[in-house]
C-alpha cells in the first residue's frame, strides 16, 4: 500500500464562545486537514487545530518537506 499523494487544506471557522488565552482573544478556529492517498486509491484523513495559528507554517513543512520522503512509501509503515 504505497502513498501516491499528499494533500492538506486549511480552514477558518469562528468561534461561538470565543476562549481567552491570556490577555488575547481568539477570533477564528484554524484547522488543518491533511489526506494521504494510496495507488490503491484508500484514503486516510486526519486534522489539528492549533490553538494560537501557525497552519501555513505546518502545511509548508508537509508540503516542502514531508511529502517529497513520503509519496512512493508504504502507509503501513506507520512507526517508520
């Protein structure tokens, strides 16, 4: 089962009741969605939502640097 693809999406919701962190209030909720796709067309999904940003950060690194060590590499390997 090797990965054929890597993709992730950033989403914005706001908050019903937004928390406070410190001084700061949290307009938004930024989420990122990140999917691995298999050759056999299975498709794995998972998301983390930073509390303070940093999505386009995290996304860069998966795309810059994970995703090119990853396509080709067999998604059962999950440890590795």
């Amino acid at each position: 089962m090797l990965i054929k693809d890597i993709r992730t999406k950033r989403l914005k919701m706001p908050w019903v009741a937004p928390p406070r962190t410190g001084l700061r209030l949290i307009g938004d909720r930024d989420y990122l969605i990140v999917e691995v796709e298999t050759q056999s067309g299975i498709v794995g999904m998972g998301f983390l939502q930073p509390l303070m940003g940093g999505t386009a950060v995290i996304e860069a690194c998966i795309q810059q640097m994970l995703k090119p060590i990853l396509i080709g590499e067999d998604a059962t390997q999950i440890e590795r």
